[in-house]
C-alpha cells in the first residue's frame, strides 16, 4: 500500500496535501486558489452568534471549575506551610477553615470538585464517540448535574455528621 507523501512547502510556493505532482517533490496549487488564500478571512463566530444550549453552559462550567479548583490548590498549599510553620500559624489557619466562610468555601470546593470530576467523566464519553446526539447529550448533562449535587450533599452531610473540622 502506497502511504501518503508528507506536505511540504519550498519557498514561496503553497502546499497542498491533496495535490500531488508525482514527477517532481512540489505540490501544484491551482492559481484560484493562491488568490482565495489572500482574501480576508472571517474572524472567529462570537457567543452572539451561537443559540444557547444547555451542553453550551456545562462545557463552560466544567472550564470555570477547572479554574476554581486550580485556584483552590492556593488554600492547600497555604495548609502545608502552615502545618510545616508550626502549631501558631496552623491554628491561625484551621480557624479560617473552620469559620462559617470557611463552610461555605469548602461546600462551594466540594461542589467544585464533583461537577468538574461528574463532567470530565461526560466529556471523556464523548472523546470516545459516545452520547453525541442531541437529546442523549442533554440527558448526559442533566445525570452530571444531578450526580454532582448527589456527592456534594452527601459530602456535606459526611462532614456535618461527622464533626470534620478539615
């Protein structure tokens, strides 16, 4: 089986994989084309041009808890320094965690965490080709959706009932 020649460009000339001068290592591109590739381009679609879609705002939710939790590595690495300060900057520290902000921050992370590992768990579905129609993608949605307050809940209710001070 013959394979195909990589694309290459020499010069000033433009490559085209699918053109293919055999006689020599250069491709041919037809002259309507070398015009057209000077024309100006559109520039890329923005959000108004787009129908909202439900898949639309889990994909940007899935992103934005990517970069809550991203952000959050910040409080985890201000515990170790505390617990490797020593037990006055450790304490100052769980005294943060353990204040009602503290709660709504840690609900707001577990929630964080369960949306984003629920919607990464969708998305590797559909990079391997699976759920991608319409109504079977909405549906994936609204089971991440659910499953996530699922775990968020009971995380919390786990922490309420059993004291968790972390």
């Amino acid at each position: 089986m013959a394979r195909n020649r990589p694309a290459l460009a020499i010069g000033r000339r433009v490559g085209a994989a699918s053109i293919f001068d055999a006689r020599s290592d250069i491709f041919l591109v037809p002259e309507e084309l070398i015009i057209n590739m000077n024309a100006p381009r559109p520039l890329s679609p923005h959000l108004s041009v787009y129908r909202f879609a439900h898949t639309m705002l889990l994909s940007v939710l899935h992103r934005a808890t990517g970069i809550v939790l991203t952000v959050a590595l910040l409080g985890v690495v201000s515990w170790l320094l505390a617990l490797a300060v020593g037990p006055a900057s450790y304490a100052r520290v769980m005294s943060l965690w353990q204040s009602p902000l503290g709660w709504i921050v840690r609900v707001g992370l577990l929630a964080s965490i369960a949306y984003h590992l629920c919607a990464g768990i969708r998305h590797l579905i559909f990079d391997a080709g699976y759920a991608l129609e319409k109504g079977v993608a909405r549906r994936a949605g609204q089971w991440v959706v659910g499953v996530a307050v699922l775990l968020t809940v009971l995380s919390v209710v786990w922490m309420c009932c059993a004291g968790a001070a972390v």
